[in-house]
C-alpha cells in the first residue's frame, strides 16, 4: 500500500470511530431519556463514556492523520475547505463538551438517586430533558455531518 493509502485508511477509521462514538452516546442518551428508575437511567448514562472513548480515539485519528494525509497530497492547512473543515470539527467538540459537563452532572445524580431508594425524580428527568444540553449535544452531530460534507465536497473559496 502507498502512503497516501495508509493516510486515508487511518483517517477514515478515524471518522468511522468519531461517528460511531456519537451515535452509541446519542442512542444512549435517547435510551435514558425513556427510563424512570434512576437506577437504569445511572446505566446507560454510565455506558455514554464507551461511545466519548470512541469519539476521543476517532478525534485523534481524524486529526492526525487527515492534517498529514491533507500536507501529504499539497493542500495544506490553508486551503479554504480544509480551513473550514477544521473549524467545524472543533466547534463541534466544543459543543460536546460543554454539553458533556452537564450530563456527567446528570449521570451523577441518578446514581446519587439509585443508591438512595431508586425511586422516579422530576429533577433528573429535568435534566435529562434540559433543551440547551440538548441542543449543544445534537448540534454538536449537525456539525459533524456539515464537516463530512466539506470533506467530501471540498468546496473551492
């Protein structure tokens, strides 16, 4: 195999693992979202942090080896979609993390929650539905789709 087509190979199982990673969380997510035991709700937040693992891993490699693969065919990082790729990519980590600080807090809670009664709570279903976390959570993966459409596009600025 050239260079070339172990850049893309590596890149690509990054963004696989990157959008793998935000679909188990988003699933996850969805799937406490329908519990009221605050006992079930701690578990499947708690198995959020096996998708964030994937999507850290796929940032990694996304990053790495699309920088290289990008210098290594002579685009460089000032070319205009590569620019523009970058910069969705990072806002949209930023999103996740926000959002991801509030639902570690969340995650907190049910098992607070579980371990005194595991009873239903209007406050962790609160927070479970809270829109901003919410919205930076899922516009967090519009963002991940726009910078697969750059990518792929490579629209010329």
């Amino acid at each position: 195999m050239s260079t070339y087509e172990w850049l893309l190979l590596f890149h690509l199982l990054g963004a696989f693992l990157f959008v793998s990673g935000a679909v188990v969380a988003a699933v996850l997510q969805l799937a406490a979202m329908r519990r009221e035991r605050p006992g079930e709700i701690a578990v499947l937040l708690g198995a959020i942090r096996a998708g964030v693992l994937l999507v850290a891993a796929g940032s990694v490699l996304v990053l790495v080896f699309g920088i290289w693969l990008a210098e290594h065919v002579g685009y460089g990082l000032g070319e205009g979609w590569v620019s523009l790729a970058l910069g969705l990519f990072v806002l949209s980590a930023a999103l996740g993390g926000v959002a991801g600080r509030h639902d570690k807090a969340t995650r907190k809670l049910a098992v607070r929650l579980a371990e005194d009664g595991d009873r239903p709570s209007p406050e962790l279903h609160r927070r479970l539905r809270d829109p901003v976390p919410l919205a930076l959570n899922y516009g967090g993966g519009v963002l991940v789709l726009a910078t697969l459409v750059v990518m792929v596009w490579k629209p010329s600025f």
